[in-house]
C-alpha cells in the first residue's frame, strides 16, 4: 500500500492532517554544542566498556554503538528542520525490540542487572541520536552519558576509569557553557555584515566566552573539590556495598562430591608437569621446590618441606564492608612435616535453587556478638576451587549449583576459580573482645578435643615441658606470683614470643628435613642437617604458625591452622582490596568454649592477628591518604603531626559529643543547647563577614587605581540598593541613577564614571585624590540624608 493510499483512509487521514498541523519544533543551530554532547556519550559508552571488561567470546559495546551514535548525530543535524515521521515510527519500532532483547537478558542476570540496563542505555541512545532535532532532545543525551558514567564508576574496579571520568568533566564543562548559552539565545550564527566584538577566545565561528585560562582554572577547582570531598566523605557501612554481584551461571559437567581440592600448584599421582603455570609442581610429599605462582597451604594436604619462594602476581579485587582475613581453609591433623585434612570425606555438598544464586550455610552461633558484613570478589587469575570468605559465613551467592563445605568450614567449588569469576558472601563476623575471651574457661566439648588436641608422641612431652617454660619465664619476667591462667593469654603471649625472640629468625632457605625429622623439633631445637657447628632453628613463616598451633596443643589448648589472605593493598580510589598471591600465609586458630574460633599470627612483621570488625572505616579513604602521605615523610615529622592531628580531631569529637549531650539534659540542657547553638551561628557569621571584607579588600588592591575606586563606589551604591547590571556600561548606569540619587550625589557619580571610562578607553589619568574625596563624599551623603523610595 502506498503512502498516498494510506492517508486516504479516514484514521490515517486524521492523524496525519493533526502531525502536519503541528508546529514545527524550534531547532538547535549550534554545531558545536552537538558535537560536545556526542563526545559525552561517546566517553560514556568507552567507560562503561572499559569498566565491564569483554570476555573472550564478546564483542565491545562501543566498537558498533559509537560510529552507529555520531552516523545518527550527523544525520539528525542535516535533517533537523525536517518532521521525519517515518524515521520517527522506524525508531519507535526498534526500541521496543531492544525492550524485548533487554527482557531477554535480564532473566540470565536477575542478580546484578547493572551491565544489563546500561546495555539497554547505550541501545536506546544509539536510536535517540537519529532524532535530535532540539536542545532538550540534546539535553536527553547528555544526561544518557552521565547515567553511563556512574554505572562504569560502580562496576568498575581498576583506575582505568579514572582518566576516562576527567575526560567527561573536561568536554562537560564547556557543553553546559554552551547549553547555558543557547537557553539565553545567544548561540545563534551571526548574519552577513554583523560583527561581534569579543574579549575572550572563540572555539569556534560563535565560539564560547571561555578563555583557556578561566576554563584550566574552573577544571582545577572542581576537580580539586571532588577529590577533597571523596576523601572527607565518611564511609559508614550501612551505605557501602549493598548489592549482590555473581558472574553468570556455570555449568559443571560431571558428579560434584566436594573432597577433590583442584590447586594446579600439587603433584597429582607423581606427574611433576602440567598445566598449572609457575615453576613445577609441589610434591604432596618429601622435599621439592615450591611452585613460584600458586600458594601451597591451598590443598587438603600441606608440604612444609618446600623450598622457594612464589612471584608476586594479583589474584583477585575484594569489595568488602569491613577488612579482615580471607579465610580458605582449615587443618586439624598435624603429619610431622605439614598439615591435612582428616575429615576430608565428610564434605556436604550444597544444591542452591535454579532462579536463585543463593546458597545458606550454617554458622557457629554463640554467646559473642558478631556483625553482618557483605563481601564481593572478582577473580583476576586462577585460583584453587576454594572460595575465599570472611569467618562465618552464612549465605553465599555463587555462579555454579552446587558447593560443598567441609567439617572446617571450608567453601569448595566443583571448577576451579577462573579469571573474572564474581561472587558475594555475607559472613556474621564475631567481634574479638580480649575481656570476653579472657573469661572463657576450659570446658572443651569432646569433638574439639578430639580433633584439635593431636601431637606427635614423639615430641610431644619436649614441646609441652618447652612451652611451659616460657609461660613461667613471662610469670618471672613480670614479677607477679600469680601464673598465666586465661587461654587467650598465653595464645597472645606465645605469638609475641615467637615473633620477638631472636633465636627463631624468619629464614630465607632453611635446611631441607629428612624423612624421619619432625618441623616443629627442628624448629626449635635446630635442623639435623644444620651446616657443622651451627645450629640452625626458626624457618619460613608458615613454619611459626605450626609451631605456636603445636605448642598450645601441648599444654591442652585446642588449635588448629587456618590459611587465607591478608586484606591486600586498599585503594581508596576504587574501594576495592587488591589482593596478591604473596598475601597467602597460615594463621593459628584458637578455639574458646561459647566464643568460637579466634586467629593469632606468630609471623614476625604481621599484626598479632587480622583486622577486627572494631576498627573505625567510616573515613577509610583519608586514612589510607595520610598512611601514603606519612610514608614519605620522616619518622619524626610523622609522630610530631599524628600528635597535633590526633589532639585535634579528639578535641572536636569532643566538643560535639557535648553540645549534643546537652539536648539530653532536661529543660536547662535543651536551652543551653541553643544558647551554645545560637551563639557559635553568630560567631561564624561574623568570621564570614569579616573573610569577605578582607577579600574584598584584597581583590581592591590588584585592580588598577582608577578601576578600584569606581568599583568601591558601586559597593556602596549597591549596599543601598542600586546594584548596576553587567549590561550597562558605566555612563548608561549613571544616567539611570539620576532618577534615585540627590543632584550633588548624581553628580559625584557622574564624574566618576566618566573618569573610569576616558581611562578604560582612552588611557586619560585623573586626579586620584580627587576622585578618592568624591567617594567618600558620597559615602557621608549616604549617611546623613534620608533617602527616598527607588525602584
């Protein structure tokens, strides 16, 4: 059917006699501001790219919606004045098809729909920019690519985006002066013979009034104010990460019994090659080399007699509420030269819904109070097919339908954990308060007995008669008479021993063990193949940590080994903990009767154990600034200022604390309050009064003395209410003021102009005492005459 029939029927008749008799939409002319506002969609659409990554298997978003976006910008600038109400049902019929691929989408990723929405953006901007014919038409656009921005800046995770975000600020500043421009209507091209002075440079043919200098300088305040609030910005947890990011679904062909621990780092039936990267593979067990990539306590057995060190290299981005160690697994039974799991068969396995990526788990509830913390990591390289968590988890969110978790409360994958792999885990982390702890008693539960209480016969009565002497030996030290009782005492003090005592030294290769040698006797006692005539002790830092687990098992304290990672470096930047394969070590787990299980770190140069939730985050990010600005400062300007700093902010939280507490304080306290209120209101004002009166004098001082002295007599003209506008020069605004003003003050006013105006354009200097007398003349008259009713 042709469109000539098509209008002869009697609805489409209608309709179209209605579309024609509509008028036209004012169109905007400026090239320019048009080719600003694509830039700014185009580093929207680059940034949400860059930000999401692309998969081996994916094509970038931007390699076909940006030529498809600026072809569209072109194409909508040449037919601009036209109705185009076919392109205009052409491209209602295209967003709703990709309504219907978005809702296809969104139900493979009904978790994290952020990616998925910005797609749908992108589509739908790409269709916009065929039909843009108005400032508001642009304006869409501009908000498009700033919605696209912030969708990068929440999904991304490296500082890629950061060059990217000041790009966006440097094209948006000039596009909102542009905007501002065309909503007063002055962007519109000159007419033939018109000419328009102008003062500042021009971008363009009718440019913008943005000097290079005012536009360096405006882009150096805003960034200048960002970066000072981003760090000021208090980052309270209840605002942090409050959605639930989890890759795509995994399938896993084959049956999933969760005993299999997959670290490409270990030997498997004494094949020493294969494909897990690094320098060979780690023998399960005797002497060997550590493989240089993976860390080697990731196995349901640990070889303690490896030798080597692993190249550091990151293995994944952790976004979490609060810092801590992230746990992996645990070890109960001590082989004489490392660690295994002993219950490894026991593993059950987790099937989770199919809608959902949620898996419950059950967590040690007792008398301790404990926190909600949300954590979300993004693999970077391979890993072990153990997943990473905070102490206690409770609910993970994982791409695969089934996981398993072991009697020790270790999370297990059936695949490994591959290169951009995303998971959330929310974990009710225990707070660690020493009083509590300290109180705990010794009433063990027979299955913790059982387990965690395991030592060699062979060196178990040395090692207890060894540790019992250096309790007694801190007892003396003391000089109390009363021995160390509490658990988490001695766990403490035995750490600090550890760490401090110069006769077990971190070392860089100790001696390999033979077959029947024990690492904890050779630890403390020296290695049998020490070189003649020395005595070799102390090892690597793992080698502490068995030893001080060893030790308390002893002496009846139940202990086990636990491995992870430290929190990595924090950037404050991203938010984000990045994490290397150097951060892996052990760690010993005390256990607590009612309280549960508690870390301590024997390592030499660690903390004594990891971040507690009890640290203070809310200002995370200016923390770690300071630590960064410290580390290059002297130790003593360091000191020195954390003193002043410390002093400071201590005597501010001080003075709010108290001015609120005021409020609490009946009648008396509540009026108080707002005396106190009232008058720190006024004293700021005055404060404020007075800045600006010494800015203003100031800012008189750098001008011109003819110029300063008419621009005071506007201040005071404009105290009184006769505030000249920027349109009218100086003579304009004096013959208005006739009106308003006495003859004499008139007259003031009028010699003073004029001789602001011969000097501004002809270079004529006046008498400046003169002048200064005509002002202040004016000023008196001010003061003593009433003045009249003005407009």
């Amino acid at each position: 059917m042709t469109t000539d029939k098509l209008r002869n029927l009697p609805f489409f008749s209608q309709l179209w006699q209605r579309l024609e008799m509509m008028p036209k939409p004012k169109t905007e002319e400026s090239i320019l501001l048009r080719i600003l506002v694509q830039a700014l969609v185009t580093v929207g659409i680059v940034a949400t790219d860059v930000a999401a990554g692309i998969a081996e298997d994916d094509i970038a978003i931007s390699l076909w919606a940006v030529p498809l976006s600026w072809v569209g910008a072109i194409w909508s600038w040449f037919s601009r004045r036209d109705r185009n109400i076919p392109v205009k049902f052409c491209l209602a019929i295209g967003m709703l098809l990709a309504l219907f691929a978005f809702l296809i989408s969104l139900v493979a990723e009904l978790n994290d729909t952020r990616l998925v929405l910005a797609k749908l953006l992108i589509q739908l901007q790409v269709l916009h920019s065929f039909d843009l014919p108005q400032r508001k038409d642009l304006g869409y656009s501009m908000i498009i690519g700033l919605i696209l921005l912030g969708v990068a800046g929440t999904i991304s995770q490296e500082l890629t985006f950061g060059p990217l975000l000041l790009l966006f600020l440097i094209i948006a500043i000039p596009t909102l002066v542009l905007d501002y421009r065309s909503r007063l209507g002055i962007l519109q091209p000159e007419g033939k013979g018109k000419k328009e002075k102008r003062n500042k440079l021009n971008l363009m043919e009718f440019g913008i009034a943005l000097s290079p200098k005012s536009f360096g300088s405006l882009l150096l305040v805003i960034v200048s104010l960002g970066l000072g609030i981003f760090a000021f910005l208090p980052r309270f947890p209840g605002y942090q990460l409050r959605t639930f990011p989890v890759s795509a679904p995994i399938e896993y062909q084959g049956k999933f019994d969760g005993r299999n621990i997959l670290n490409p780092g270990y030997v498997r039936g004494g094949n020493d090659q294969g494909d897990g990267g690094g320098s060979g593979r780690n023998p399960e067990k005797g002497p060997g080399k550590l493989n240089d990539t993976f860390y080697s306590g990731f196995n349901t057995r640990i070889n303690q007699n490896l030798r080597g060190e692993m190249k550091p290299q990151v293995v994944m981005r952790v976004r979490s509420q609060a810092a801590g160690f992230w746990r992996v697994l645990a070890f109960d039974n001590y082989t004489g030269q490392g660690w295994e799991i002993s219950r490894n068969d026991k593993a059950l396995t987790l099937n989770r819904p199919y809608w959902s990526y949620q898996f419950y788990l059950s967590w040690m509830r007792t008398l301790n109070r404990t926190r909600e913390v949300i954590q979300s990591y993004t693999m970077v390289s391979q890993m072990p097919n153990l997943i990473p968590a905070l102490d206690q988890p409770k609910e993970i969110y994982f791409p695969t339908q089934e996981i398993a978790v072991d009697p020790e409360g270790t999370l297990r994958s059936p695949l490994e954990l591959r290169e951009g792999l995303t998971y959330t885990v929310i974990s009710e982390v225990p707070y660690r308060d020493r009083t509590l702890l300290g109180k705990a008693g010794t009433n063990y539960p027979q299955n913790i007995k059982k387990y965690y209480l395991q030592v060699p016969p062979e060196i178990k009565e040395k090692v207890r008669r060894l540790t019992e002497e250096i309790l007694a030996a801190r007892t003396r030290v003391a000089k109390s008479d009363k021995p160390i009782d509490s658990v988490y005492e001695k766990a403490l003090y035995l750490a600090q021993y550890l760490k401090q005592n110069p006769n077990y030294k971190l070392q860089k290769e100790p001696p390999f063990l033979r077959d029947d040698e024990d690492l904890v006797e050779a630890f403390l006692f020296g290695y049998k193949d020490s070189p003649a005539g020395e005595k070799i002790t102390g090892g690597y830092p793992d080698h502490f940590v068995t030893v001080m687990t060893v030790m308390l098992r002893s002496i009846g304290i139940p202990a086990r080994v636990v491995g992870g990672f430290e929190p990595g470096e924090f950037n404050p930047f991203t938010g984000l903990y990045i994490v290397k394969n150097t951060d892996a070590h052990l760690m010993t787990e005390v256990y607590f009767p009612n309280y549960g299980w508690f870390p301590f770190n024997p390592i030499p140069g660690y903390p004594l154990y990891p971040p507690s939730i009890e640290d203070n985050q809310t200002f995370s990010a200016l923390q770690a600034f300071w630590r960064w600005v410290a580390g290059w400062l002297p130790t003593p300007i360091t000191g020195w200022l954390n003193t002043v700093i410390g002093f400071i902010v201590v005597w501010l939280l001080g003075a709010i604390s108290w001015f609120f507490e005021l409020f609490t304080q009946g009648w008396i306290g509540l009026f108080t309050g707002l005396i106190v209120g009232i008058g720190c209101g006024f004293m700021g004002w005055l404060l404020w009064q007075v800045w600006r009166g010494w800015r203003y004098r100031r800012w008189l001082g750098k001008l011109p003395p003819i110029e300063g002295i008419y621009q005071e007599m506007l201040q005071d003209l404009g105290k009184k209410g006769f505030v000249k506008s920027r349109a009218q020069t100086p003579l304009e605004y004096a013959r208005d003021m006739r009106s308003h003003l006495t003859v004499d003050e008139a007259e003031i006013l009028e010699e003073v102009s004029h001789a602001y105006v011969r000097w501004r354009y002809g270079g004529e200097m006046r008498n400046l005492d003169q002048l200064q007398q005509l002002v202040r003349n004016l000023r008196r008259s001010f003061k003593s005459i009433k003045w009249r009713s003005h407009i």
